[in-house]
C-alpha cells in the first residue's frame, strides 16, 4: 500500500530523527510539502496438521475418539511502513520507521482429543461428548509468562433424546467449555514507545538562526505479563421437530474476567526547559548556543497504555430458530432466527488517568488512580425472518429475508469518581483525601458526570428487506442476484424529550457466479 499526500501546516511545527533516548536538536518543517509513505508486507503463512478418528463399540452403545493436532507459523518479511521521516504524513506522526520482518513470528501449536459416547437406555438415547484441547505458543523470549506454558481448554455435552412418537422427535442437551484466546502479534509484540519533549523553541525571523532542541525518551511497551483471555460458557438447549418442522432454544452464559483491554501506568519523564530570554537576538550570527543558556529542569508526568489482561466480560443470551417444512402450495420454507443478547464490560484493573483540565494555561500536574468497576451494558433483541421459495421446473430459487431488530439499548455502570491515590509530577504516589476534594488543583481529579450519564439510551425498532433470486444453469453453473436493503423501516422515535430522526440507509445489489465441477 503507497500513500502521497498534500501537507499544509498553518503553524510552525518540528519533528526529531532521534531513534534512541538522549537530546537532539529537531528539524522544523516546511509549510507546504508532499509526503510519501509505502507499507510493504509479505505475509507467510504455514500449517500442518494431523487428525486420527477411531470408533468401537462399548456395550450397546458406540465410542468415537477424535485426535489431532495443528501447528501453524505466521511471519510478516515485509519491510513495514517506509516514508522519510523529515516529511512525515502528519506534523504530529512520532513513530519511527519499523520493520515487519524485525517481529518475531507466531507458532500457536494445538492438540486436542475428543470422546463422544452413545448410550441407548431403552427408547432413549444419551450422548456424551468429552473432550480437551490444549494451546501453547512456541518460540517466545523467555521473558514472557507464557512461555513453555500450556493452557487447558475443557468441555462437556450431554445431549439426552427421547423415543420418537408420532413424528415427534424432542432432545434436551447442556454444554459448559472453555477457550484460551491467544494474543495477536500486535498485542505480543508492540513498538518502542517514544516520547519528544520539547526543550527550546528558538523561532527567529531569520531561518538560520532558528534552533528546536527536543529530550527523547525511548522504551520497550510489551507487557511480558499477557496472558490468553479465558473464556468460560455454559448453555442448555431444547430441540423438538415435528414432520420436518424444527424448532431449537438455547440459553447460554458467559464470563471473562481476563479479556484483553489497555492497561494504564504513568511515567514522569525529566527535561530541560531552556529560557529563550537568557538569549542575546542581537548578537546572534548562528543559532543559540545551549551551554549560554539558562534553563530549569521540568518534569513531564503523562499516562501511557499497554496491551493486558484488564477487561471482565459478562455474557448471557437465548438464541432460537425455526425452519419449517416446505410448503407445497407455494413452494416455500419458512426460517425464523435470532436473539436476546445481553453484555457487560467493565474493568478489572486500576485506571491512570491524566485530567484535561488547564490552570493558567498549564496542563493539570497530577494524575489520578480509579478503583471503580466502570464499564458498559449492552442489550440487543433481533429476528430474521427468511422466505425461501424453490421452483424446481425452471430452475429458480427466491430468497427474501427481514431483518428485524426489535431495540437495541446501552447504559454506563456506575462509578464514583473519585482517585484512591494521585500522582505528583516527580512521580511520588499520594493517598487522595477528603480535604483533597477541595484543593485549588486537586479537586479536578475528581470526575463528575451529569444524571443523564447513567440513563439507559435504547434504540426502537428498525427492519432492512433483502432479497436474492439464483438460477441454476446446466448442472454447472449457479448464477444469482441479490438487492441488500431493498426496503428499510428505520421510524422516528422519541428520546429523552426530543425527536430523533433516522434516515434510511441506501440499498446495494451485486451479481453472483458460481462453478461447480
């Protein structure tokens, strides 16, 4: 991917080159200039796998083992985004060139081993299926936690079907399981994080004489504590069917309470402030020189955010279908789907937090530590309704599908406000007090939110109407047409006292061809 773009700057700005921590004078930048960046990517991907199946009786009943394994390796050998860091695409662009081919790789290895056991009791039938399937990711620096370390993903179905009578076939079944989800490679292997303060502004009218001196600081932003994110789900199903007519409910659970998020420290970084008044402008025949300057050291104390395991998910839900017969008259299946879904995200980690409050002009020179589980609960209830009508003679198949969502709505968890410590600009932790609340500076660390903060916000109901017509063409070729959003039902609603318009999204169709030899 190349990118070129126009930059027009409408105020003076600088960058550095610097690449490693130390001083360094910076590089003001033209007005006007063209900047070039280029990402080059060569992505390799490799997998190899084994699988074994092996069936015997047990008793009346059948035993079926499963086995098998994958390794996969995913290397990128590009050379990463490559620009010429004097013109960078944006004034405020602070990443450094970095190769792709310089991240290591990731080797996600998995065995698994599964039993499924089917046990007739008379007319009933019991199906037990047990399995595990162990993950570990090979090839890490031994600073990581997860390195040589192998995680355990559980699971057990138990499905119980009763005789069929009369056309009716009825099962219930529970499932509980686990999933280790691996780290990507971004979130495994970052960038340097890099840091220009500025240290002397010196903008003459005279270009020669202008001099910017900037104090980088560099550092490594991996978080060798990442672990997988662990999910836990159990869920109980019921499915009955009726001469061809099936119906199926399931109600599930969900927890995380390891989900990836970014986490929050701070750093309180030291510089110099040079005084552009120690400098003479009227002697000047060359830019100042540092060392007749005077200066004050200053402390720059921001918040920073890495890759962790911050974030407790909670997931409940029913999820239903319906498919019925095909009705002969008019040739067409009724299917009926969808689900109630309800999500709750909130942390489970500590927060930095820098305020943006301005006093005199000067960035607020604390920063504040919250406890508060704050988070987000989300609600969403949707059906899709799909027509599916077949005319065998001439080959066609109509396919008219309504998506329906009833409401969807969100809410904010409730949260104090308030810091259980605050940081001072050299770096020195505080507990934050009651009389802190009243401090000329401190106070402004403490977060207020307005009522409206912990209302609900739900979101009425709206429908999009699709449609898709498929031709078979000789015993080859498929050719189909589809309309996305033929029809949108998206009605005004009433929110908080005021009407909320909603425009109808624009419809899209395409064309479809498919071979099969």
């Amino acid at each position: 991917m190349s990118e070129t773009k126009s930059v027009s700057l409408n105020r003076p700005a600088a960058i550095t080159t610097q690449k490693e921590t130390g001083e360094s004078d910076g590089l003001y930048l033209p007005y006007n200039y063209v900047a070039q960046m280029v990402i080059d990517g060569k992505p390799l991907y490799a997998t190899a796998s084994a699988r074994a199946k092996m069936a015997f009786p047990v008793g009346p009943g059948k035993n079926v083992l499963n086995l098998g394994g994958e390794w996969n390796y995913q290397k990128n050998l590009g050379e990463g985004p490559v620009f010429d860091r004097t013109r960078p695409i944006s004034e405020s662009f602070s990443t450094r060139p970095r190769r792709f081919k310089d991240i290591p790789g990731l080797q996600p290895l998995a065995l698994y081993a599964e039993d499924v056991l089917s046990l007739p009791l008379k007319k009933h039938r019991l199906i037990l299926t047990a399995g595990v399937r162990l993950q570990s990711l090979l090839g890490l620096n031994p600073q990581y936690k997860m390195r040589g370390k192998v995680y355990a993903d559980p699971r057990l179905d138990l499905q119980w079907k009763l005789p069929t009578a009369k056309g009716w076939n009825v099962s219930f079944s529970g499932g509980w399981g686990q999933i280790s989800r691996m780290p990507t490679t971004a979130q495994l292997f970052p960038d340097f994080m890099y840091v220009d303060l500025i240290q002397l502004n010196y903008y003459h009218a005279n270009p020669d004489y202008r001099r910017i001196n900037m104090m980088t600081y560099k550092w490594d932003n991996t978080n060798y504590g990442l672990e997988p994110a662990r999910n836990m789900k159990w869920e109980v199903r019921a499915d009955v069917s009726y001469k061809n007519n099936r119906l199926s409910v399931t109600y599930f659970r969900e927890r995380m309470d390891n989900a990836f998020d970014a986490l929050t420290y701070y750093r309180s970084l030291l510089y110099k402030l040079y005084d552009p008044a120690s400098v003479d402008a009227a002697t000047l025949t060359a830019p100042p020189d540092l060392s007749a300057m005077t200066y004050a050291d200053a402390y720059n104390l921001s918040v920073y955010t890495s890759f962790g395991n911050g974030l407790r998910v909670k997931k409940e839900g029913v999820e239903f279908q319906f498919a019925s017969k095909r009705i002969e008259a008019i040739k067409t299946r009724i299917t009926v789907n969808g689900a109630w879904i309800k999500t709750i995200y909130s942390a489970n980690q500590p927060k930095y937090k820098a305020s943006s409050i301005l006093l005199n002009n000067k960035q607020l020179s604390y920063v504040g530590l919250y406890e508060d589980e704050n988070g987000t609960e989300s609600q969403a209830f949707n059906t899709n309704f799909v027509f599916d009508t077949y005319l065998q003679r001439l080959g066609l198949t109509f396919s008219t599908s309504l998506q329906c969502t009833w409401f969807t709505s969100r809410r904010n968890l409730w949260t104090s406000g308030i810091p259980v410590l605050y940081v001072d600009q050299s770096g020195e932790a505080h507990p934050f007090r009651e009389e802190d609340k009243t401090d000329v500076q401190l106070q402004h660390l403490v977060e207020t939110y307005s009522p409206l903060y912990l209302e609900r916000t739900t979101i009425p109901f709206y429908m999009d109407v699709n449609l898709k017509a498929t031709k078979r063409i000789g015993k080859y070729l498929n050719l189909a047409f589809y309309v996305n959003r033929l029809l949108g039902i998206y009605p005004n609603y009433i929110q908080r006292g005021v009407l909320q318009r909603r425009a109808t999204p624009s419809p899209y169709f395409g064309m479809e061809l498919k071979l099969i030899f």
